[in-house]
C-alpha cells in the first residue's frame, strides 16, 4: 500500500485540513460580511484645497480641482506624446485622484459580542485544526 504524505507532507490528517480550513473561512466571511463600508465627502486632498481646511468634516466646493494634473497631462500627450512632463502630470494626476478616493473611505462594524465570538471561534478553531493537521499522528509515526 502506497502511504501518501498528508499536509505539509507529514502524515497528518487531510481532513482535519479541510475542516479547519472551512471553519477558517466561515469566521473570515462573516467577520467580513459584518464590516459596513462608507465614504466621507471630504478627501485629504480635495479637503485641505476646499473651504474645510481638510478633514474637518464640512463640505468642499474644490473637488474638480483633484483632476487638473490628470486633465493637464493627458492634453500633453494628445499633443505630443513624446513630451515627459506630459507622462509626469498623467501619473500625478492618477495618484492624487487615488490618494483623494482611498482617504474618504471609512469602515465601520456593527456587530453584537456573541456574534463576534462566534466568528473569532470559528477562526481560532479552523486555524488550531490547520496546524494539527501538520503533526504527525502516534499511529503512523509507530508503523515505522
């Protein structure tokens, strides 16, 4: 009889792998399934250019100002796409209108303590059973 190597090539157990490896990903989905994401109206950037002086939560009139870079370069490079000042304004452009996205983005969670200790369980335990599965068993390691 062929022996097949298990996890890690140790003759652990595949189906307490596969079992924490569920129980691992259930508590990974419901802990992400209970984060709400929402965005702010006032980025770094296109806060501190508005009337808010920056993230102090009013609104800001200025938000077209972000794409100058990117609308500067790409005029550039439709005239001439050799010019690298041109490339230069279309990169500035892209990050400061990502940098103003990602600021705005906030995360919050609403979640009750049983159900987060249900998920944190289910993580803990996927996991434990994940690294049992690594050890040798006392059977196979007396076969030989």
């Amino acid at each position: 009889m062929i022996k097949r190597p298990g996890p890690g090539g140790t003759e652990g157990g595949m189906t307490l792998f596969i079992v924490g490896s569920i129980l691992s990903a259930l508590g990974m989905y419901f802990f992400f399934h209970s984060i709400n994401v929402t965005t702010d109206h006032v980025g770094i950037i296109s806060g501190a250019i508005g009337r808010g002086g920056g993230m102090g939560g009013m609104y800001t009139t200025s938000m077209g100002i972000i794409f100058v870079p990117f609308i500067i370069g790409v005029i550039a490079l439709f005239y001439d796409v050799k010019r690298t000042w041109g490339w230069w304004m279309l990169y500035l452009g892209i990050a400061v209108i990502a940098i103003d996205v990602l600021s705005r983005i906030r995360f919050q969670m609403r979640i009750n303590l049983a159900h987060l200790l249900i998920m944190m369980v289910l993580f803990s335990a996927g996991i434990g059973l994940i690294l049992r599965s690594y050890r040798e068993r006392r059977e196979a390691a007396k076969e030989d």
